[in-house]
C-alpha cells in the first residue's frame, strides 16, 4: 500500500500516457462513519466526527486534508487513436 498525494497520482496517470477526465475528493459518507456503531452513543459520537471532519473539508479543504485522511479518485482515459 502506498500513500499518495494528488501530484504523485497525477503523475502515475501522466506516465502511464492517460488522459485525466475528473477527480473527486471525498472526507467519507457518514455510513462509513457509522458503520461499526452499534448503540445510541457510538452511532452519535460516528455522526458528530462526520459532520466535523465533512464541515471542515467543505469550508477548508488543505486545512482537512492535513489534519486527515480524505480520499481521492479520479476518472482516466485513453488517449483517442487515430486510425
């Protein structure tokens, strides 16, 4: 497994010759947040750390992605060939 920041996956799709379409950022759903949470109180604090964690990442998102993990995808093509 290896970490990766935006540059470093921009640069791994450069070099493997695709073209980037679109990126998503993403501070995770808050089911992911809750999904171990089986009473009142861990389904609560779980729901407290989403609106946190999804609140900071909305209003500032460098400061989130420091402070913790926010996932990144990206879409990526082929180049069109020409025949």
């Amino acid at each position: 497994m290896q970490r990766l920041d935006r540059d470093a996956a921009r640069a791994i799709v450069a070099d493997a010759g695709l073209r980037l379409i679109c990126e998503l950022e993403d501070a995770l759903p808050l089911s992911v947040h809750r999904f171990f949470a089986t009473s009142a109180r861990s389904r609560a604090l779980g729901t407290a750390k989403w609106a946190v964690r999804a609140s900071l990442h909305r209003v500032a998102p460098a400061l989130a992605r420091r402070l913790f993990t926010v996932h990144y995808a990206c879409l990526c093509v082929a180049p069109a060939r020409v025949p």
